[in-house]
C-alpha cells in the first residue's frame, strides 16, 4: 500500500473507503484534494485534480456507468462551485491552479478529520451532505436554468459573452476540445427532448451559433 503521507505523484494516491467520505459534498472533497496537492508539492493543476479526486473518492467521481474512469466533467463543475462565486473556498483557475480561501482551509481540514476516523458520526453532520449520483434528467435542465447564459438568452440576448460561460454551462474548461463541447451539447439537446423543453433546446440553438469557433474541430 502506498504511503498517503509522502505521495510523490498523483498515481501514488490511494482511495478512501466509501463509508468515510459518501456524505460529504463534492466540492468539500475537492478542498481536501487541493490541500493534499499543495502539501506534497504536487502542481493542482486539472489534470491532477482529475486524477487525484478519481483516485481518493472514485465512487464519487467515475463516471456514471464506467466506474474504471474519472468525470472530468463533474471536477469542472465542482471547481467552479469553490470559487468567490458561490462557495468562496478557493481562488484560481483550471489554467493556473487553485489556492483555498481560509474558508477552504477550515472545510478542508474538517474533511481531513472525517476520513482520518477522527470526528464522530454527529459531528460528521456538519460537512455539507452531497447529492446522490443518480441519472436525474431534470437536474441537467435546472442547471442550464440556472446559468448566466440561460438568463442572458431569456432577457433577450446573449451576445458579446464570455465563453467562461459557455464552460460553466457545459461543465467545461478552456482547452476541452470542441468535439467534447459538441458531445455535451447534443447529450443536453437529447435530454430537452426527453422532457419536452423547446424552449431549451431553442437556447442551446442559439448557443451552437453564438460559439460556433468553440465548437469547430
């Protein structure tokens, strides 16, 4: 079994057992990810977040249905979730790596404590629960809903945008290639179809032609 104190690369990381970290939320994994990282001097860069997340918590990021492969997918998703935006606990960039905030520090440590054996069942409570990993369509639809180009398009534009939002929409980063951006376009198309959203498929349409150059091979 490889040492857990003195990693020399993310391959040496070894997961954790299920029942220590299943509760906790995925972007509290993702802190301690970080932290670990920094410790061992190790570069966070995605790729090693990827792998080292998959590699700690693979029940939580494997890809539904290919448990043998990380979801780089979803460690973008829970990246974006750490920062000033919404939780605050990191600051960075899939491009330059991630420094936790001294919220993230604390959340960290308590995630540490957790999968140590250290704190109780009650005190466990306190780490937020995360969601279960399940093929819920309808969460797909309220996170387009939720996003900024959503909201841009429904206002009547979404013109002169960033394409940090086309990523946050699709769950992205900026060197993913086009045919994943296409891929994750058509499978959001697919799922409007299933629930019957015309109104979102006329908004990823309008996506597909606003960022036609993110999309072009």
């Amino acid at each position: 079994m490889a040492d857990r104190s003195r990693p020399r690369a993310v391959e040496d990381f070894e997961p954790y057992p299920e029942p220590l970290y299943g509760d906790i939320a995925l972007a509290a994994l993702a802190t301690f990810a970080i932290s670990r990282l920094l410790d061992s001097h190790i570069p966070n860069t995605f790729e090693n977040l990827v792998v080292t997340l998959f590699r700690f918590f693979p029940a939580k990021f494997s890809l539904v249905g290919f448990p043998q492969y990380p979801d780089a997918a979803s460690v973008g998703r829970t990246l974006l979730q750490l920062g000033p935006k919404y939780r605050n606990w990191a600051r960075g960039s899939v491009q330059k790596g991630f420094v936790l905030t001294a919220t993230g520090n604390s959340k960290a440590l308590d995630v540490a404590r957790i999968l140590s054996g250290a704190q109780s069942a009650s005190q466990r409570k306190t780490v937020s629960i995360s969601r279960p990993r399940t093929m819920d369509l309808s969460k797909d639809i309220k996170s387009i809903e939720e996003s900024v180009l959503f909201r841009q398009w429904k206002s009547g534009s979404i013109t002169h945008t960033s394409s940090l939002e086309l990523f946050d929409l699709l769950g992205a980063y900026a060197y993913t290639p086009a045919r994943v951006l296409k891929g994750r376009v058509k499978m959001l198309e697919t799922i409007a179809t299933e629930l019957e959203r015309p109104d979102v498929l006329e908004f990823l349409a309008a996506v597909r032609k606003e960022f036609a150059d993110q999309f072009r091979d």
